[in-house]
C-alpha cells in the first residue's frame, strides 16, 4: 500500500545506515543511491533501496525490498532489479527482501533451457517475525524503531510501543522528523496489532506535524468510505485468514487466494479458519475446501 511505501522511502533515506546495519548485523560505510534511471523507472514500482556499500575494501550495491506480505513473483522480481542494477553500475548486488510479516518460502530462482542453466539466482530473506526484538527495542538503532514491534517479543505490545515511542521522544530531536517517525511507527505497527490497541498506546496528536500525515489520512479515509464499515470488516477477516495460512503453511497460491477473497459472509470465514487450523499442509486445506 502507499503509505507504507512512502514511510518506508522516508526512513530510508533519512537512517540509510541503519537499514543498513540491520541488514548486515554490523555498521559499514555506506552512500544512498538516489535511482534516476529510466530503465529502472519503468517497472511498476521502484527499488526500495539501493545503496552503495564498502565493507573492509569490498565494494558492493545493496539492494533492499520491503514487502507488507510474502509473495510468490518476489524471486523473479528480485532478479529483474539485481540485473537492472548490476548492469548500470557494474558492481556486484547483495540483494535483501525484509517481510514485515509472514516467511517467504523462496530464495532463489533459476531455469534450464535444453542443455544449459541458464539463470541461478539467489538472494537473502529477513522476516522481521523471526527477529528477536529486545535489543532493538531497547538498545538498536533509531531508524530500526518502526519495524520493532513487527518482531518477536516476550513483551506485551502495549510495553513495545510504549517503549517504542519514549525511544523516539527522546532520541529525534526535530520535532517534523520525529512527528513522521512515529508516525511509520503507528502504521508499521497496524500490520500487527489491532488498531485500537495502537490508538490506546500512541498519542495521534504526535504524528500530525509529519509532511506525510495528511496523504496517508486521506488515504485511509478514501479506502473506508470506498469499503463501508461492513466491507472493511470483511477485509479485516480476510487479512487475518490470509495471514493464518501464510504463517502456517507459506505462500498462498493464486487460485486459493482469489477463492478466499470471494468469501462474502462472516460464518463462511469463521468456518474457513476452522479448516484451516485443523489442516497439516497446504494440500489437505485445499481438499478440505473441497469437501
């Protein structure tokens, strides 16, 4: 969705080096790319991040993608970046995939046409669920702070985004940087715990002086008033059944995943879930939709 490209985009290019250090688990030097080439442009969406690395004398691009859910074109999209990259700068591609939610099952790609390998590709995944989240939440880097509560916590979530947002107050000293920080913090963290939730531990009042805040305003309320309240229900289950399948058993393919957007009635949902929890693998959940 835009809003999370747009506060992803801001984090980025402000705590370049933080992204970065979560990637590697270490700080290295490291430059922001600002992508203008045309060729890059027109793909449907641009790289998240590039940035041009150098680590003990190696020098490198980094390539970082940030997806809200797992999905299944990721490799071959990765790919098709990596090349685009590698082929403008001449430099070797470290390629990155950070699931805010859910596991990515794919790593790599690759084919054979006849007698050759033609492509072997692989690249990196980070599902932020896998991460344990203490450090960062106590003692790791400012830029990270929106993505913590999206990690593996002992902590209840309303301890995580108190302390989240106490971060942020008193290490962002500007005030529209800080506003717009605590904003993707709200937001990030709306991919995970219920919004209520959110609203009850973060003052709103502490995000409206972010130059993004009005847009992604306007962007919730136009999709609310394009839902309706019962449709946006709807949506909300679907997300959550959506999400059990992916955690439990990995990617959703195509054809399943438009059968359960076809879903209209709340009882159908419910009984859908049921099915899914029962189930072992992703094959005995399709068959017992059959049934």
């Amino acid at each position: 969705m835009a809003e999370y490209d747009h506060l992803i985009k801001a984090i980025i290019q402000r705590y370049t080096q933080h992204i970065a250090t979560l990637v590697r688990g270490m700080e290295i030097t490291v430059e922001y790319v600002e992508e203008q080439d045309k060729e890059a442009v027109s793909l449907q969406r641009m790289t998240d991040a590039l940035f041009k690395v150098s680590e003990d004398g190696y020098e490198y691009l980094m390539l970082v993608e940030f997806q809200t859910r797992p999905d299944r074109e990721m490799p071959l999209r990765m790919l098709e970046y990596t090349a685009i990259h590698h082929r403008r700068y001449r430099k070797p591609v470290y390629p990155v995939v950070v699931n805010l939610t859910g596991r990515g099952i794919k790593e790599k790609y690759s084919f054979d046409c006849l007698d050759l390998s033609v492509i072997g590709f692989n690249y990196r995944q980070i599902n932020l669920r896998d991460v344990y989240g203490t450090e960062y939440l106590y003692r790791g880097l400012i830029g990270i702070i929106p993505f913590v509560p999206l990690m593996k916590h002992d902590e209840s979530p309303e301890k995580v985004l108190e302390k989240c947002a106490q971060r942020l107050e008193f290490e962002v000293p500007n005030e529209e940087e800080r506003s717009t920080m605590y904003l993707a913090l709200g937001v990030m963290a709306s991919l995970k715990f219920p919004k209520n939730l959110i609203l009850r531990v973060l003052e709103v009042s502490r995000m409206e002086n972010s130059p993004l805040f009005d847009g992604i305003r306007e962007e919730w309320e136009a999709r609310g008033e394009q839902r309706g309240e019962l449709r946006g229900e709807l949506k909300g289950r679907l997300d959550l059944l959506i999400d059990l399948i992916e955690t439990k058993f990995g990617a959703v393919p195509d054809d399943l995943r438009e059968r359960l957007i076809a879903l209209k009635e709340p009882d159908a949902i419910k009984e859908v879930v049921r099915k899914a929890v029962s189930s072992d693998t992703i094959e005995d959940f399709i068959a017992t939709l059959k049934q």
